[in-house]
C-alpha cells in the first residue's frame, strides 16, 4: 500500500524521534507522504505516551476522532504505537475495536510489514516485542527537516524510580554502538544538521560498544560526536543525577560544543522523597555535583523536572524543593502533579497515603512560580550580552524576522535573511519577553 501518512506524537523527544523514524521507514518502502491532517490521510498513527493519566487519556479522545472517520472510510488504516501500546497492548482494541495495529516503541522498524498484514487480518495485528538493536539496525538513513536533530543513543531505563513506567514500557537500557550513533551523525551533518540532541531516557546510563573495543560512556561518546566540524552544538537529554560524574562534568569544562544548559531532573529537595521515589541520591549529593559544575562552566543554566505531591509528602518535604530551586536557581523547568501509574510501587503507596488533589495543585502553582522568576532573572541578565545562535527558522510571528535558540535554550527573534537558516551567528540581545528574547544580528559574526 501507498499514500498519504499522518502522525500524531504525545510525549518526550524519543516519541518525537520514533515518529520521524516511522515516516522515514513508510517512506522508503513505500512512498508514503506526509498528510498535513488526518481527514487527508490513508495511514494514521498515534505514538502514545504513558507517563502520567493525562497523556495516557489523550490517546482515547484522539481516537475517537480518527473512529469518525474510519466510518466514512472503512479503508482508512489505524495504528497505535508508543508507550501506552507498550503497556497495554491489546486492551487498546477492546476499548478502540475499529484500531488496525498496536506496535511498541521497539517494533516500529516493522510497520510496513504489520499494515500489509493488517489488510488480510480479522483483527488488530500486535506486535510488542522489544528487539531494540533490530530497529536501529533496520531503519533508513534519518532525513533531517532542520539544523536541529534528535539522535536516540539507547533506549529504555533500568532505574525504576518508583514512580516511573518507562522502565516497563521501552525495557531494559540497551546503548547502540558508537560507530553507528556517529555514521548516523554524518548522515545528518551531510544534509545540513548543525546541533545534535543526545537522546535516551537515562542518557548519561550510555555505555555503548566502542570502535576499539570495550564499552564507552556518554563523555567518551561526545568527545567523538565532537569532531564532527559540521556539527557545531551537542545537547543531550535527559539525564539522571546518579550518573552525571566527574567524566561529564570534565566534558563540560573541555568541550565547548557543549552549550552552557543542563537539564537534570532532580524530581524533590527532600531526602524522604527521593528515598522513597527510589532516586539513589540526597538533596546534598546533587547541590554538590552543580557546584562542581558551576566551576567548570561558570554561568551554565541548570534546568530540572519535579513531581509534587507524591504519596506522603508533606508541607515541609514541599518546602524543601522551594529551597532547593532558590540554592540552584533553576532555569525553565518542567513540573507536574505525581500522578499514579498502574503497577508501578509508588501506586501501591498512593492507595495508603495520597495527597490531596487540591494540595498537589496548589503546590504546583507556587513552584512554578518560583522557578518562573528566576528563569525571568536570568533572561533579563542576558539582555546587552551577547549570543550566539544556532538560525533554526523564521520566525513564527513578526514579518522578516527569523529564529534560533542559544546556548541555554532561549528562542531569539531578530531581523535577518532567510539564507542564515542552519548557521551559527552572534546576536545582541536587546529585550526579555515572557517566553523568548529580542535581538539584533551582529553582522561581524557573519565574517566567520
Ligand atoms: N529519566 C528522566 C529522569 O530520570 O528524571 C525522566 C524521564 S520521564 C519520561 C520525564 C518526567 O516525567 C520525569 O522527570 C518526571 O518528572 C515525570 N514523571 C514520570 N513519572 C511520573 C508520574 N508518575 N507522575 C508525574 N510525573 C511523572
Ligand atoms: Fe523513569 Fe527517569 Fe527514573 Fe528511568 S530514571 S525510571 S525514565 S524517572
Ligand atoms: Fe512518555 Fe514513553 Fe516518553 S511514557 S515520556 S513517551 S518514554
């Protein structure tokens, strides 16, 4: 079969990574396009994600959407993928009988193969198996649609906080070999990516083969991603406290294709919470290995994820994370409100001990609003400096502008010709809005 393809992505950059990988993989084998929405589409598909009710809950209003449809048009193809057809499989059709396939993060290489399928089957064709070297293995050569590319290093996570149904839904971390994490990166320097995003769910947990043998850890695979001239900025993303090492912090102070920002989820600023959401780290042991790295990157932004309200907090637990976030300063952050996840411990411990609703959202307002104003200090501390800027795009609003983001992860809008798009170029910066900056191009930066 051929046609038109639509895909809709909840969830982290992996999901959006996959997606990407989906279209590539039905492209190549068989020239599906890309449909600008599902009413024009032959294929549609959901790559789910189940790490909180609310994402998980999306899923069944959005297919309800596509149900529509599929009535007008019995030949329309359906297909669920990610993290809820991970974890729930074939209880999606009893609820969304008219779904065609349910694949799992790691079987998306063989989606060709289960649509053709699907044609003759009398049900849902499910495949959920978890062969992740087979997937990269299997797939194309990535096709980058920006200077700005997600690169995915390993899958998976073998932490198992105990909130957390990662580990349950993408299994164990598996690391893909540095020789074909960098023969990816070339392909996407060649079409014109000029800033790598390291992905995995527990990145800094890398431990890739390596070209000369034995295994290599995530400042040994930068270092080598790092020699790529074309590739001008490496982020990577997310990490986790337990293993951001000497190593990393090492890598900070030498490579400075390192842009100055880190995202480090802490979760809490309670020692109680964090043993009891199985982090393997305190409050203090992750106040120490910022210092560490503030001294080999002065100035660097250091953003987080949080969960509040999770089972048995209490006001001073809360407290603590306030505290936290003034001592670090944490720059633009992400929160959310612990939501529990079927067959996780922490679900177990939510039946004995919740915190109220109303409780969880009013804790969530007052961090939010904390780690606002420091992320609003920070911006208005960038205003005169200067930046440099990888040039994504245009600029979404604003007639002749054009966009790109800095170091620490801040879009700025500035006047400039489209032809900048995948450069790197200094920008003055002249204003601090809520959600970007203002700059004017410093056309010395140009020269270079
Ligand atoms: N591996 C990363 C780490 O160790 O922090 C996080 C990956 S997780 C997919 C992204 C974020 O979702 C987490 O950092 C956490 O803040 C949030 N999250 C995960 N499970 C959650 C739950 N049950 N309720 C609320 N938030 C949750
Ligand atoms: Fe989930 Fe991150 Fe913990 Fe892994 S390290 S179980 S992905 S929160
Ligand atoms: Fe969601 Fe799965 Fe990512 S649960 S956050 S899509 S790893």
């Amino acid at each position: 079969m051929s046609g038109k393809l639509y895909i809709r992505t909840f969830g982290c950059q992996m999901n959006e990574y996959d997606s990407a990988r989906m279209a590539d993989a039905l492209r190549e084998s068989q020239g599906f396009t890309l449909a600008e929405s599902p009413e024009e589409a032959d294929v549609v598909l959901i790559n789910t994600c189940s790490v909180r009710e609310k994402p998980q809950e999306k899923l069944f209003s959005e297919l309800g959407r596509y149900k529509a449809l599929k009535r007008k048009r019995p030949e329309l193809k359906i297909g669920v993928g990610g993290c809820v057809a991970s974890q729930e499989g074939a209880a999606i059709s009893q609820r969304a009988p008219y779904v065609d396939v349910i694949f799992g993060p790691q079987t998306l290489h063989r989606l060709p193969e289960l649509l053709g399928q699907s044609a003759s089957a009398a049900g849902p064709v499910v495949d959920l198996a978890f062969p992740a070297e087979e997937k990269f293995a299997s797939l194309p050569t990535p096709s980058a649609a920006s200077p700005v590319a997600n690169l995915s290093v390993m899958e998976g996570c073998s932490k198992f906080c105990s909130f957390c149904v990662v580990p349950y839904t993408r299994g164990e971390e598996i690391s893909r070999p540095v020789a074909d994490v960098l023969a990816e990166a070339i392909q996407l320097e060649r079409q014109g990516v000029r800033e790598i995003n390291l992905l995995g769910q527990n990145v800094n947990g890398y431990r890739g083969p390596a070209p000369t043998g034995g295994l290599e850890d995530l400042a040994g695979l930068i270092r080598y991603v790092s020699k790529l001239e074309g590739i001008g900025r490496i982020r990577f993303t997310t990490s986790h406290p337990m293993e951001f090492d000497g190593r990393l912090i090492d890598a900070y102070a030498r490579f400075d294709k390192l842009p100055p920002y880190l995202h480090l989820p802490v979760q809490s600023g309670s020692d109680a919470v964090l043993a009891r959401m199985k982090r393997g780290y305190t409050a203090a042991e992750y106040r120490n290995k910022i210092e560490r790295l503030r001294k080999a990157r002065p100035g660097i932004s250091i953003a987080s994820d949080f969960i509040v309200g999770f089972p048995g907090e209490t006001e001073a637990e809360f407290e603590q994370t306030l505290a936290l976030v003034d001592d670090i300063g944490f720059d633009q952050s992400f929160s959310f409100m612990y939501s529990a996840r079927p067959g996780t411990p922490a679900a177990g411990m939510e039946d004995q001990d919740p915190v109220p609703q109303r409780v969880k959202l009013e804790r969530l307002q007052r961090l939010q609003a904390r780690i606002a104003s420091h992320a609003r200090r920070i911006s208005r501390n960038m205003v005169h400096s200067s930046q440099r800027i990888l040039v994504e795009r245009r600029a979404r609003r604003g007639e002749g502008l054009i966009a790109g983001r800095t170091g620490n992860n801040r879009w700025v809008n500035f006047d400039g010709p489209a032809s900048l798009i995948g450069r790197f170029v200094d920008v003055a910066i002249t204003e601090a809005l809520p959600n970007s900056l203002r700059g004017r191009l410093l056309p010395e930066s140009l020269a270079a």
